[in-house]
C-alpha cells in the first residue's frame, strides 16, 4: 500500500525499533511507496511511512533491495555530499564514504554481508541515518 510521507522531524529524529519477521508488510509498503515516487526518490526508511521500525529499500542498479536491521560494519574513501530527502525540504550537506559493508537481514531474516560503492553506497547511508535518527 502506498503510504503518506512522514515530515515531522520529532518523529523523523527518533531513532528506530528493530524490525522483526512481522514487519515484512512494512517492507511492502515501503516498495510500494518507493515506486509511487520513484521519479524523485530512490531509498525510503520505514519511518518515513511513520513506521519506527529498522527497514530500508532502495534502488540497488535497476532493482530494488529490502534491508532489515541494517548496519554499516566497514567503511572507507570519506567525501562529502549533497543530498535531498522526500521528508525534508530542500538540499543539503551530508559526510558519506565512497564504499560501505552493510550487514543486514534479508526477508527470511537472516544475517548477510554486502560491499557497496558509489552512488546505491550513498543511498544506503542516507536511509541508516533516518534508522538511526539522524536527519541530513
């Protein structure tokens, strides 16, 4: 179901739950939210669909990726961005690192490891920084 999104920062600031195996519907919903605005969004986090729970999806090369409980365990090649957000107005400065090593659950909830680079890198710790609070 495609969802309202969330702009109140009080909320957007909390830092999210741990999602678990009954949260697979949020994970829908997110896809399906991402893909009503994918000609400006590319990565959503749960709660801005005003869910507090740890999930992410983004458009990973053409295909969009669910991510439960994620968590960067590696990361190296510091530079600094511009960065846009569906939840906040405007654009701004945000510190991203050019290749990342997530850890993460998968829809069956078990534990991966994955090394992104570049740009879907970037998306990624765009939606790890609403999991953990942090607005752009």
């Amino acid at each position: 179901m495609v969802r309202e999104i969330m702009r109140d920062e009080a909320f957007l600031a909390q830092k999210a739950e741990p999602a678990a195996p009954e949260d697979l519907p949020v994970a829908q919903d997110l896809l399906d939210t991402l893909a009503a605005h994918k000609d400006s969004c590319v990565g959503m986090a749960a709660n801005m669909i005003g869910m507090n729970k740890r999930v992410i999806v983004f458009d990973n090369e053409g295909e969009y990726m669910v991510m439960f409980n994620p968590e960067i365990v590696k990361k190296s090649g510091p530079y600094q961005a511009e960065e846009g957000c569906l939840s906040l107005s405007g654009v701004r400065k945000a510190n991203r690192w050019k290749s990342i090593k997530v850890q993460y659950q998968n829809k069956k909830f078990q534990i991966r490891f994955k090394t992104f680079t570049g740009w879907t890198a970037q998306i990624i710790q765009h939606e790890i920084d609403h999991c953990e609070g942090i607005l752009i």
